[in-house]
C-alpha cells in the first residue's frame, strides 16, 4: 500500500486483515481546503489494483487552520436556583478547598486559619486531612455550634422563610435577618460609640421607634448588607452554619499537631468560654494548644478590625 494525504507520504496501520487506517500529521504549511489524498496498492502476487482518490461515499476532510472566533454570546433565562439550590455543608466547602489545593500541586499546608465560622472549617478540614497540615489557628471560634447561635440562625432563618411570601418586602427582611446577627459580631459599647449623633430614619412609620443613633446605626448596617447578598445565599451560609457538627473522638486525629487558639475578651458571638471548651476538648484528645486571650473593646470583629492585635500571636505560632 502507498498512500498520499495532501499530497505527503503518510503512513497507515493495519486494523483488521481487512482494514486499513491511514493517517496524516497536519501542519501550518500545509494548504488549507478539501484534503486531496491518492491509494495505490498490490496484492500478494504482485497485481496492482485501481488507483484510489475520492472515497466510496464522496465524504471529503476539509482542512482548516484558521483560529476560530465567537463573534456573538447571549444569554437569556428568568430561571434562578432559588430553593432548588442544593444544601451545602462546611465540609463540602473544605473539600472544594483541598481539591483547589490537588489542582495547584500543593503537597502540604504549615498551617490551616479561620476565624469564626472559618474557625470551625479549619478545624474540620485538619480533622478531615490530618497528614496534609502542621498547624491550626483557630480565631474567635469553637469546634461546635453554641445554644445562642442555634438561636440566632434559627430566628433568621425563620424570618428569611416569611419573606417568601412577601414579594415586595424581601429586602426589608434578609436586612431584618442580618440585623438579628449583625449585634453579636461587635461590643455594644463599640455599637453606641459608632452610632452617630442622630437617625436618619426619623420619618418613618414605626411611631416611636427608630429615633436613637442605635437604632440608625442597626437599620444601616441591615441595609448595607443587602448590596452583597440575597435571602437565598445567606441561608446557604446559615444552614451550613446551623448543621455544623464534629464527632470530640475526631480531634485525636490532631495528635501531634501544633494548636493556637485566640479568644477576643468583648466577643458575643463566640464567646470566651467557648474557646475554653475547644482547648478543653483538645486536651482530652491529647493535643496540648497554645490558647491566648486578646483584650479588645470591639467585640467579634476586632480581629477584623484590629489586625495588630492577633499578629504576633499568629507570626509565632507560624514560625517557632
């Protein structure tokens, strides 16, 4: 058999007794357009056939080398996830982490870091990958969900579920939700010192209400938060929040590691005392953690908003 694709000698592999393919590189040099191709071929006694040059089913390869080009993307839908959106947990989000992590090439992590509700996660996501990191840093956080967060996320939850029924106040309700949670994540004391001098919202329709800089201040921090998230990812956020759980025989699988915990002295969120019962319960699993209680006066945020604070801790336990 000879055989010719583009008017090159290409080469062919024998599939069966008989069938052949032939096969061809194709390179930028080669001429773009229908493939011309020529078959010539002999028997065993040496009696040549017809010459071959268009196939039996006139079926033809064009050759196309040009890049190619969308010229024009639409999309049009009304359609949205809504309810139908599948319920993640914390741990889903971790693995999406370690699978980041596999893509990247990363071998290990020094150290895995969350604060509150990160806290949980990395927690987890050493327990769930102990041999893949050294070290944990646990901020403001716990190993489990407290009575009052239960709460919380339940009463949020309940009034982002009445604003399904209400199309024309949804914001007003993921805003009402936020404010249930927002008061935990700083100090009263930093609230009323924040709290401007007057409300904005005087006129209303709320009578006495509204009136106070508190007030003022809580009605923002609601509104502010209904530029960043719909009702729908907030309650992902909480449903993974409220169904948080780590089995306490799991911390073992610690052993060995190194463990900061830091506490905020003002936090109402995650309490102190819940950063003791997290030492507590690594002490039973016989990790030893470093746990340092900052002092602060902006409550659950401050490693948000006091950076300098948490630094030195954090650059030890990384370092030393």
């Amino acid at each position: 058999i000879n055989l010719t694709i583009a008017n090159i000698v290409s080469d062919y592999v024998q599939v069966n007794p008989t069938k052949y393919v032939g096969y061809q590189l194709m390179t930028l040099d080669i001429e773009q357009g229908v493939l011309p191709f020529s078959l010539t071929y002999t028997d065993q006694g040496g009696i040549s056939g017809d010459p071959i040059s268009s196939t039996s089913d006139n079926s033809k390869v064009n050759y196309d080398r040009e890049e190619p080009q969308i010229l024009n993307v639409s999309m049009r839908t009304n359609n949205i996830y809504g309810d139908s959106f599948p319920q993640i947990t914390f741990k889903d989000i971790e693995n999406s982490q370690k699978l980041v992590c596999d893509m990247l090439g990363v071998k290990s992590l020094h150290a895995v870091a969350g604060a509150s509700i990160g806290g949980l996660m990395a927690l987890e996501f050493a327990i769930n990958y102990p041999e893949y990191i050294d070290k944990i840093i646990s901020i403001s956080s716990s190993h489990k969900v407290s009575t009052i967060q239960l709460l919380h996320n339940l009463e949020q939850a309940y009034i982002l579920d009445l604003a399904k029924d209400s199309k024309s106040r949804q914001e007003e309700y993921l805003s009402l939700a936020r404010m249930v949670a927002h008061k935990t994540y700083i100090s009263l004391d930093l609230l009323a010192e924040r709290a401007k001098a007057e409300s904005k919202y005087i006129d209303n329709e709320m009578g006495y209400f509204l009136k106070t800089p508190q007030e003022s201040y809580m009605m923002h921090q609601g509104e502010k938060f209904i530029e960043r998230f719909n009702a729908d990812s907030y309650r992902t956020i909480i449903n993974a929040w409220q169904n948080f759980k780590i089995d306490e025989k799991d911390i073992k699988k610690l052993n060995g590691k190194e463990v900061l915990v830091l506490s905020v002295d003002s936090d109402v969120c995650f309490y102190p005392h819940h950063q003791e019962e997290l030492r507590n319960a690594l002490s039973e699993g016989g990790i030893i953690p470093m746990h340092i209680t900052v002092h602060s006066e902006k409550g659950h945020d401050s490693f948000l908003l006091e950076p300098e604070l948490f630094a030195p801790h954090i650059d030890y336990a990384l370092n030393n």
